[in-house]
C-alpha cells in the first residue's frame, strides 16, 4: 500500500512525503530514507527500494528535505540544521503511526541529517549511509563542483557544528557506509576515517565508484549491500 502523506518538522514546515507499508505489516520494521541534496523523493532509487523491500514485508517512508520535491521552503535556504530537523519530523511522524522498529538510511547531505538526527534518537535499529558527508568543513571544493551547493545562501562546508567525528561516540546502532572508490564529491577517507570511531560499521567500497553510483552495475550493488543490510534488522523475513 503506497500512499502520499504530510507531516511537519519542529518548526511547523509541511513536509511531504510517501509511505509504501505491506498490508500486513502495520508493526513491522519501517525504514525512513533521506535524500541527497537536489534530489528528491521520486527519485528511481528510492522507488526502487520501496519495491523490493516492501516485497520483504518491510515498510519505508521517503521524504522530501525542507526545499525539495513537495515540501515547503525555498531550496535556498536549506542547511544541515534544517536538514536533522527534517529527519527528525520524519522519526517522529512514524513513530506516531505506531511504528516502534525504525531505521534510517541518508545519503550524501542526507547522511550527515541523519547521523546527527541518530545522536538524538538512540532508540533506532540501524543505520544506513550512502556516500554520505561527515565532516561538511572539510569540503572545500563542494561549491565549486555542485550546481545544487552552488545556490545555497550559507555553504555546507562552512557549518563547522555538525560533525559526524565528533558525535560518532554517541552511536551506539550497528551502521553500513557504502561509499565509491572514486568520489569526487565526497572524498572515501572521511568515510574511512568515520567508520573507524564507530562501535559497530561496515564499509563497503564499490570499485571505481563515484559519488552518484548511477552506474549500473554500481547501482545494483548498492540495492544489494543496502537490502541485505536491512533484512538483518527485521523480524520479517
């Protein structure tokens, strides 16, 4: 069952957003996704996971970020602050439809949302990242090469509060990082560096990869590695 809802992030924005539950899965596993920066809840890859896990009797709910898609904002004026709360809005809505078994998956400018959106709510199963920006100081080069960062009034790489290095001790949940070889976006050290003060991580590096993985056979890996991730994590199976 696959159905357009609403919700609200702590500041009152409306947040758009679409919930594919299997029908009788009201108290299974739910997953929440958060997209990268520019992109939104259509995209291909969110549809695609919505599919086959729901096909696995497991939930999702894919969102759009304040500024995107659907959602309320300008584009502009969206930041990592801006972003968490949205993760957290997201948290919150579904909890409120009686889920209690939730995991996270962010990618790029969705991770670092989501990693520090994991600090404040330690009661999730796991939690999933995909290319995902750790240390937003550290990229220095962002504006320069995205389009999309480009157009932000405040750069990401100036925010030097949310820092996924900092708060890594506060993660406690089991986290699978799956990050390209070839990241020009993204460099894969910090995702490295970042596993490695984590209680629990696994990286997956996709050979030759870059930050988008649209490449075929980089895509299908990704689906997998994220899946199977998933499954470990339901008691659906």
């Amino acid at each position: 069952m696959e159905k357009s809802v609403n919700f609200t992030n702590n500041k009152g924005n409306r947040l758009s957003g679409v919930l594919s539950i299997p029908e009788n899965n009201f108290k299974g596993l739910i997953v929440i996704f958060a997209h990268g920066l520019g992109s939104s809840k259509e995209s291909e890859k969110y549809k695609d996971f919505g599919r086959v896990l729901n096909e696995k009797n497991i939930g999702i709910l894919r969102f759009d970020f304040f500024g995107h898609g659907e959602s309320e904002g300008q584009f502009e004026d969206i930041t990592i602050d801006e972003g968490i709360d949205d993760v957290l809005g997201a948290i919150k809505f579904v909890k409120s439809l009686g889920f209690t078994k939730i995991g996270l998956v962010g990618t790029s400018f969705g991770g670092i949302s989501s990693i520090m959106a994991a600090t404040i709510t330690p009661d999730l199963k796991f939690l999933g990242l995909l290319a995902p920006v750790t240390i937003p100081e550290e990229l220095s080069t962002l504006r320069s090469n995205d389009k999309d960062a480009a157009r932000l009034k405040t750069s990401i790489e100036l925010d030097t509060k949310n820092n996924g290095h900092k708060v890594a001790h506060k993660i406690k949940i089991p986290v699978l990082i799956i990050h390209g070889e070839k990241d020009q976006v993204v460099p894969l050290d910090h995702s490295q560096r970042f596993c490695s003060l984590l209680s629990s991580c696994k990286l997956e590096v996709i050979k030759g990869g870059d930050h988008q993985l649209r490449i075929p056979e980089h895509y299908l890996k990704v689906l997998s590695l994220t899946i199977d991730f998933i499954q470990r994590y339901s008691n659906n199976k």
